[in-house]
C-alpha cells in the first residue's frame, strides 16, 4: 500500500515507556513459544530500524494513534498469532509498512499527511492483512530465492546471515516490493477489518486519491513509482459493491470522514 513500501532473544519486548499499544487479546500460546521464524526477522528489523534511531518511544503523536490502534487490533488480532505491536517511526516520507511477527510501523510523516481518521484506519488494517497473509515472509523467500523452511536454517547460520535478511526486507518494503494482487488481497483483508472495527473502509480509496493529488515531491518514497492506485481503487469499489452487507452502510463520501489532525511538531523521543 502505501507502504510498500523488523534481538537478540528477550521474551517480548521490554521497552519502558515506549507508548504502543500492546495486542489485546494475543494468544496466550505465543507468549510461551520459542521465538518462531516470523519473530526473529520482525526482531532483527526491529533492531536495525532501533540502530538508526528511527523508533520513536513516546510523543503526543501517540495519542492521536492508539485509539484507531486499539480498534484495528481488536478486529485483527485473533487472525494472527503473534501479538500486534505499532511503533511510530520518524521517516521524511508518509509511510507505513509490516514486518513478520507482527510490528507494525506508521512513519510520523503519515500523521501530519492524512487528511482524515478514516484513511490512516484504511492504512493500518492494510498493513496488518500483509501480516495476516504473511506476505513479508513470501516475500523474503522470493526475493532471497529461498523456501520458508530454509528461512529458519538461515536464522540459525546466525545473526549476520538473519540480519541480512531484514535489511533486505527493510529495502523491499520501502521500495513497494508487492505485486499488484498482493496490494488488493490486502486492500480487500483490510477493508473487511476496517469495516468490522468500525472505521469508514472508504478511507482507503480516499488516501490514494490523496495520494494521486500530492505533490510527489513532497511523497517521494511513497507513490512516485505507485501506478496502480486506479486499479487498486477500482478493485476496492467492486469488494464494496459485491459485499453490500458489509459495506453498503459506509458513506463513500468523504466529507462524511471524521478529520485528523496530529499535534503540530510534536516532540518525540527515540529508542537508542
Ligand atoms: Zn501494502
């Protein structure tokens, strides 16, 4: 979507203070379970994006997200089996992107780029249907020419070999490494838990059209190579049309969305 554009062992992450919000209702399983593939490269993502002192531990901004967070993940959680984890993340572009194991991470530069609560809810129940679909994982074995099952033996090689993997990851996820179907199968996962958590699904359409609008200097990462928002529209009106049940009572007006505006030069503080 937008996005397309990440331990060493510890049993969760202890970050004091850091202001995500944690899953409710995680299955209590994977709390006790040895750290499985998709852990390990969320962790070793986790730990790169930590290097560059990217991750952002507390700022206002995160009162401005967690209420849509809490929402999306109680919709989505019991779809995974990891729990949940949104970091925001100061990056120049509007972005957000998933990594395996269930982190998610929402750039600050999205806050202040979303015009309504609608089309930053749209972004997060997209990013976490990639996680639900495992599409980082697929995507890792494609790209390193690997099967899933060698992923693991890979991690084991050590951490060099499972942190060339996430930076890999980071680069692809940047760099809208999704094919046109993986977007949609996403957008259409997403639109669902949108629609279940009780966000306005339209708020998806609305951002690419916000997208397709911007100045692209001012979206570099984000859309300038993204050609397929027309047809990611299109695909999206006709899941709305087909399941009128579930979408028929959202408005696809957007005067009708709740607007969201993020503390202005908010401070923030970064794990380091
Ligand atoms: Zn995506």
């Amino acid at each position: 979507m937008p996005s397309t554009a990440f331990r060493r062992w510890i049993t969760g992450v202890m970050l004091s203070g850091v202001a995500f919000v944690a899953a409710a209702g995680a299955p209590r399983a994977a709390a006790d379970a040895r750290p499985d593939d998709e852990q390990q490269i969320g962790q070793q993502v986790f730990e790169e994006l930590k290097a560059k002192g990217e991750i952002v531990t507390a700022s206002p901004l995160y009162e401005s997200l967690n209420p849509i967070v809490g929402a999306v993940t109680r919709i989505a959680q019991p779809r995974y089996n990891h729990p949940f984890k949104f970091y925001l993340v100061h990056e120049s572009g509007p972005n957000a992107f998933a990594t395996p194991g269930g982190n998610v991470y929402v750039t600050d530069s999205l806050l202040y780029f979303v015009k309504n609560t609608e089309q930053l809810a749209g972004t997060l129940c997209h990013e976490v249907s990639h996680t639900i679909h495992h599409d980082s994982m697929t995507l890792i074995e494609k790209e390193q020419k690997i099967e899933r099952r060698e992923i693991g033996a890979a991690i084991l090689l050590g951490p060099t070999r499972a942190h060339m993997l996430a930076i890999a990851l980071i680069g692809k996820l940047r760099s809208l490494g999704y094919s046109r179907d993986v977007e949609s199968a996403a957008d259409f996962t997403g639109s669902d838990i949108c629609a279940a958590s009780g966000y306005n699904p339209w708020g998806l359409v609305w951002l690419f059209q916000e997208f397709d609008a911007a100045d692209m200097a001012q979206v570099p990462q984000l859309l300038s190579d993204h050609p397929d928002n027309p047809h990611r529209v299109d695909a999206l009106k006709r899941h709305f049309r087909e399941n009128p049940s579930v979408f028929g009572s959202f408005s696809p007006d957007p005067t009708s969305a709740k607007s969201f505006v993020a503390p202005k030069n908010a401070p923030e503080a970064f794990l380091r």
